[in-house]
C-alpha cells in the first residue's frame, strides 16, 4: 500500500471554488485501478495546544494498492486537467508519499 498525504495552501476565497473542483475530480479518480482512498479534509479545533489550525488548508488522504497504480494515476489525461484548473486557486502544495514502516 501507498499512503499519500497532500497539504495543499488554498488562496484566501478561494476554498469553495477549490473543493468543487476537486471533489469533482475525485469521483474520476475514485474510478481508476487501484485507488482505495481519495478524500479531502480540514482542520477541526479539538482544542489541544500543539494543534496548528490553517483554514486555508486542505489535506487530501489518499490510498493506493501499488506504486504502480500511484505513478497511473499522475499519468491520467483528467490529473492533467486538475492541474491546470488547480493552479489559479493554490498557492503551494507539500506533498507526502508514505509506506507502512
């Protein structure tokens, strides 16, 4: 299995606009072979004091059967797609692609 956890820097306004343009990609990339998890989430405040909340941010978790599947899935004419919109609405991305240890 490989875990992906994406933290992407929304632009101030723009989270509405970013959720719909990647929930409906999502629904595409739930499709393709090997994808087990795809979903995005934000901060909640469960009031605990090392907690850094940014409600700009959008975290996407996601689950792949293989490595292969994982590199398929950044090969997809739809991912392309996602990018380009994607752009005008981010202003950074820090990606992790996690193993079990």
């Amino acid at each position: 299995m490989i875990y992906g956890v994406v933290s992407v820097r929304v632009k101030a306004g723009k989270l509405r606009e970013f959720l719909e343009l990647f929930k409906s990609n999502a629904i595409t990339v739930r499709q393709e072979k090997g994808c087990i998890q795809y979903i995005p989430v934000v901060d909640i405040d469960v009031s605990l004091p090392i907690q850094a909340l940014d409600k700009n941010v959008v975290t996407i978790l996601e689950t792949w059967e293989s490595l292969a599947a994982l590199r398929d899935h950044f090969a997809t004419p739809h991912m392309a797609a996602y990018f380009k919109k994607e752009k005008d609405l981010i202003e950074g991305v820090s990606l992790k692609m996690l193993q079990e240890a």
